[in-house]
C-alpha cells in the first residue's frame, strides 16, 4: 500500500488466484463509495468488492476487506452444512 495526500493506494490485483478459507478469488468487481459517518456524511471510503468462488460450487461477491481481514470463509455453506 502507499499514501497519496492523506489515502491509501491498494493494488486491487494483489488477491486475485489466491485461496481465503474456502474461497477462491477470481476476479475485481469494482467499488463504490460509503459514508464512514452515518451522522455527518462528511468522510467517504472506497470499498472494494471481488468475485469468489467456494469449493462447494457458488460464485459471489465479496469486499476485500472481509477477504483480507479473514470475517468470511466461505459463502455461507459452512453455516448451512454443505460443506
């Protein structure tokens, strides 16, 4: 990561073919912008979002920042017992 005037430069390619849990990640789907304070509005963050597929055969969309933080494993499979 970098700093460019106060942000943070990440390369979007840097997860892609890399196995998370059960999770392959195949592709960028692209961002979209979030308000960090719900009250004021007054700071945006860029949320960044990729394809995935799981072993057991889903294909989703996830934020890289549930990727690289390890909150999601798999798509919900594990939860539901198809593992």
């Amino acid at each position: 990561m970098s700093k460019q005037k106060g942000k943070i430069l990440i390369n979007v390619n840097d997860v892609i073919g890399k196995h998370l849990g059960k999770l392959e990640v195949i592709s960028y789907a692209g961002h979209h912008y979030t308000s960090c304070c719900s009250i004021t509005n007054e700071t945006q963050r860029m949320r960044h979002f990729y394809v995935v597929h799981c072993e057991c055969g889903t294909t989703k969309i996830v934020q890289r920042g549930q990727l690289t933080s390890e909150i999601v494993h798999s798509c919900g499979c594990r939860r539901r017992g198809r593992s």
